[in-house]
C-alpha cells in the first residue's frame, strides 16, 4: 500500500487541504476565523467550509438541518451521526475543526 494506493484513489500527496486551512500555512491568515465570525455564518458558508475540508459529501444534509455557524460551534459527535456523517475519520476531523473555532 504504497504511494500508487494515494493516487488511486484520488487523494493528493501534498497533504489534506483543511490541514493547510487549519493551519493557515500556504494561506492568508484572513481565513483563520474566530468564534465570533463563524457564529455568524449562513448555511451557504457552513457548507463552503465542509467543502474546504474536503467533506462537501455532507453539505445536502447540513443545509436541509438548516444548520447554521452558530449551531455548527455547538455540534458533538451524536449531532454528527445523525446529519449522516459515520466514518470516524469524519467525525474527528469535523470535531477538531470546530474545537479550533471555539478554543
């Protein structure tokens, strides 16, 4: 399972794209957000940033639960399951982004 499995499946080998969002490595420190300016986002921005951490698989469903920045800071993993997201990865990854917002 070496780096042909990466290609394979479409992933890059540079790293994950929301690393580098977290982080604000490679990206302007603009898109380090505070707790105050997610709280205020819209459902279209809460989807903008599931896709910027490559999860839009579970933008439909967060848009249909009109969830908002606001209800996003507050979500734990059950809220997670329940809008459909299972995979663990998912569920981390979701969890310690939202944790960054908040911490």
């Amino acid at each position: 399972m070496g780096p042909d499995r990466k290609n394979t499946l479409g992933r890059k080998s540079s790293g994950a794209f929301w690393q580098r969002f977290r982080r604000g490595s490679g990206v302007s420190s603009s898109n380090k957000f505070t707790k105050r300016e997610v709280s205020s986002w819209d459902v279209s921005e809460v989807t903008s940033w599931l896709e910027s951490l490559q999860l839009g698989e579970y933008a439909e469903s967060f848009a249909a639960h009109d969830v908002r920045g606001r209800e996003l800071l507050t979500l734990t993993r059950r809220d997670f399951k329940e809008l459909g997201v299972v995979k663990v990865g998912h569920i981390k990854r979701l969890t310690l982004a939202v944790k960054e917002f908040v911490s």
